[in-house]
C-alpha cells in the first residue's frame, strides 16, 4: 500500500497544518533517552523546556509554564459524544486522569490543544512571527537546500535553489538542520554525509560515512472503529457543510468560538495492550465524527463521511517496527524512497488487535447508547483476530509521527551526539523530531519544540 505522508512546506512547518493537540509523552520515554546514553535528556532534564515555552495559565504550576510563547488551551465546545465518550471509558475500567501531561498517561481525558484566542498555535506563530524584526534574523522562502557545504569536515554553509538560481550561504558558526525526519536525513545523505555504500550508488563523493542516516524510522499508526450514530444524533459531519458550517463560519468570525477552534480529536485515552506492561502502550483518539472509509484506506486524508457517526482510533504508541528513509538519487528535488515498515513485527500486530476491541469495549458501554446505532468499521462481521489483523493492514494509516532517522545517541548507528553535533563534521546539529533515539508515547509537535527549546539553550551556553 501507498501511505499518505502530508509535509508542513510553510512557515511554522507541520505545526501549521497538524490536529494542534498538545501531548508530551511519558515520563519513561525520556528516562529511556537517557538510560541509551543521552545525558541530559530524561523526564526530569527536559521537564524545565517543556515549562519554558508553555503558556498554560489553566495548569498546575509544578508541571506546566505559564509565560512562554506556545500557548495551551483546555478544550470548550465540547460535544456531547465526547462527554459521552469520557463516561464510557470510566465505565469501561479507564480512570478519569485530568492532566495526561504529568508524565503519567494511563486513564482518560479531554485533549490539551495549541490554540489562542481560537486560532492555531503553530511554531510560526509562537516563536517566527514575534523575532522577524530582529536584525539578526533573515527569513527565505521558496527556497530549496540542494546541500550542506563542508570543507575538512567543517560544515560552512548550505546551497539552496530559488527562483530557479542556485545561491550559497556561509555561516561562521553552527549550521542546524530542521527539516524534519524526512528531509533532515535527506539533506545528510545529499551533502555526502550517510550510508557509504547508498551514497556512492548515486555518485555522491563520502564526506563522512553514517550508515544510521534514514535508519531507525518509526512512525504511529491507528485504524479507526467507526460507528453510525442514530438518526436524531448531529456530529461533527452535519456541521461540517451547507448552512451548520456557514453558521460555524459566522461563529468564529465574530465570537472565537464553535466547531472551528477545535481540534479533530477531543478525547484521548491510554490503555495497556497486556496486562505485564509497565506503562500504556495504546492512546486513543476520539473523534465525533466519522471518515469516509474508501478515503481512510486509500491515501488518509481522513475525508468527513456524509452520515452521522463517531469514530475511536488506537494508536500503537512505541512500536518495535523499523523503517528507513534513502534518497533516490543526488537531486534534492527528487522525493526520497520511505519505507515505514508498519507491521513488520508481531508484537505490533498484537498490540493494535488489541487496540480494535478495547475499542469496541469502550464504544459498547452504556454512555454510548443514547448515540450509537452501530459499527459501520470493522464491521460486526470481523470478530477472530486473523480478521481483525487483515482489517488493519487494508485500512492502517499513519498518525503524521514520523521520527527517528537522525536518532541522538552514543553507538554506531546513531547520528547526533547528545548536544544534537552530527558526529564527524564540526559545526553541523540537527534540531527536529529525527534525533529521538525511541518514539515517544504520544502526539510528537510538543516533544519537538522542547527539543527545540533544549538546543537553543545548549548552544547560548556554548557560545
């Protein structure tokens, strides 16, 4: 299958087209960073970074910042399916966790979200808008980076195309890529910097040979169970067309509120697949709406059914399935070859079987009764775990996670040091979601501005 695997080419990047759900991970995620020798990177180190971009008036001082840039908000217009939904993980054995961003998940919640004032909270918003009158800041777009420019394994600069000419930067100090886990490690491998035997089958000279650049990719991925809600029930894809939406449109236009200022998802839910497990390795995602289901399983653009529904999605949180991503040639406007891998071991083919009947679990307790009238996918039919297992592999899609292909770390497949130095070449870092060394549980925008956060700080200290 061709997965659909959308890229933020804006300012702000994928902050500016993502659901906007503000989720930090696990405590565990990050003490896991460091026990792979990361020092400097368990929950306790990145804590302070988290707090210092936040802006979370409503949060509990000890764990949340209340004067950053990046501004959290706690969910209004809440549906009532969504309530529903909270009761019915209660019912279901899930406990009610207000703040999932402690650094203890497992239970049930609304979402956090980026948003102010009704709007989007993205990077760009946050953190580009506020600086651009800075005199020390220059702001290109349009712009294409064929490669980094080394010389005696010192990065000095980057060549970048636009409006068809190719244009040299020089920089006297560090170069930080930020392209993310697709083009960060792209860049690498076209700027001579990877798998030796990869880069010399597309005739690119070996400026340094990292055979962990475009390794260890991970991803998350969901198949959604959606449910047709009863006749008299208004979801999310009645409001969504005609005149609901223009009444939406007006809403947000004079008052900040409604349907428009929310997230897609507005319950989240945290579960363990086994009952051995130390922490949740599940999240799930609560929609009240429900997805076109030829758009689910063709290209993921999650495209709003018709009909009323809603729709609980398990998300396999800390996969053990690896993938890789290889240029395909020496042209940076050449796309690179991804292959995610999704699946590939059984423990994650367990997991998400498990995920498709605490699902229904949940979706079948009485909260739901006054809304549910029943399961349009799987299907009531697909009931052994051999079906269940063919319906996530036709209808599995990515979460937009991708990470990992540039992992921080101290062996030798990893890529950046833990001060994000590419090893090998002098003044190089990467800054993005590809340095985790290990997915973390949960939504990746806000584990990568804390990222963000923690590399600033390392570098003001060593200028």
């Amino acid at each position: 299958r061709v997965h659909y695997w959308p890229r933020g080419k804006v300012l702000g990047g994928s902050s500016s087209i993502n659901g906007m759900l503000y989720v930090r991970g696990q405590k565990q995620d990050y003490d896991l960073w460091r026990q792979l020798g990361n020092h400097g990177w368990s929950w306790d180190d990145v804590l302070p970074y988290f707090k210092k971009s936040e802006c979370f008036p409503d949060g509990d001082r000890a764990i949340h910042g209340q004067d950053g840039p990046l501004h959290v908000t706690q969910l209004d217009n809440i549906h009532p399916i969504s309530d529903a939904a909270i009761q019915a993980g209660v019912q279901a054995g899930l406990t009610r966790h207000d703040d999932p961003n402690d650094g203890i998940q497992e239970g049930i919640s609304y979402f956090q979200t980026n948003t102010k004032n009704g709007k989007r909270c993205s990077a760009a918003a946050a953190f580009l808008r506020p600086a651009l009158s800075r005199p020390n800041l220059h702001v290109e777009t349009h712009a294409l980076v064929n490669t980094v420019l080394v010389k005696n394994k010192r990065a000095i600069g980057v060549s970048y195309t636009q409006n068809s000419q190719t244009v040299e930067a020089h920089a006297g100090r560090d170069i930080l890529l930020s392209g993310g886990a697709i083009n960060s490690p792209q860049l690498l491998q076209l700027s001579g910097i990877g798998p030796v035997d990869l880069l010399k089958s597309h005739g690119i000279d070996v400026v340094h040979g990292l055979p962990g650049v475009g390794e260890n990719l991970q991803d998350h991925i969901m198949a959604g169970v959606i449910y047709r809600t009863k006749p008299h029930v208004r979801t999310v894809n009645h409001l969504s067309r005609g005149l609901p939406l223009m009444k939406e449109v007006a809403k947000w236009l004079f008052t900040r509120k409604g349907l428009l200022t929310v997230a897609p998802a507005q319950v989240q839910a945290y579960v363990k697949s086994r009952p051995d497990l130390e922490t949740a390795d599940l999240q799930f995602l609560f929609l009240p709406a429900s997805i076109s289901a030829d758009r689910w399983s063709a290209n993921g653009s999650l495209a709003l059914e018709r009909e009323g529904g809603f729709t609980l999605g398990p998300l396999l949180m800390r996969p053990e399935s690896r993938g890789w991503i290889h240029i395909r040639s020496d042209d940076a406007q050449d796309a690179p070859r991804i292959l995610p891998n999704y699946l590939d071991k059984t423990a994650d083919q367990l997991a998400l079987i498990e995920g498709i009947k605490w699902a229904r679990a949940i979706a079948n307790q009485a909260a739901f009764a006054p809304y549910r009238d029943h399961e349009v996918l799987p299907g009531a039919h697909v009931e052994s775990d051999e079906d269940i297992l063919t319906y996530i592999r036709d209808n599995c899609a990515t979460c937009y996670h991708p990470v990992g292909t540039c992992k921080m770390g101290a062996d030798a497949m990893s890529v950046v040091d833990h001060e994000l130095k590419v090893y090998g070449v002098e003044h190089l870092r990467v800054v993005d979601a590809s340095i985790m060394p290990r997915l973390v549980s949960g939504n990746t925008n806000a584990p990568t501005m804390m990222i963000a956060e923690k590399a600033a700080d390392m570098i003001l200290n060593a200028a």
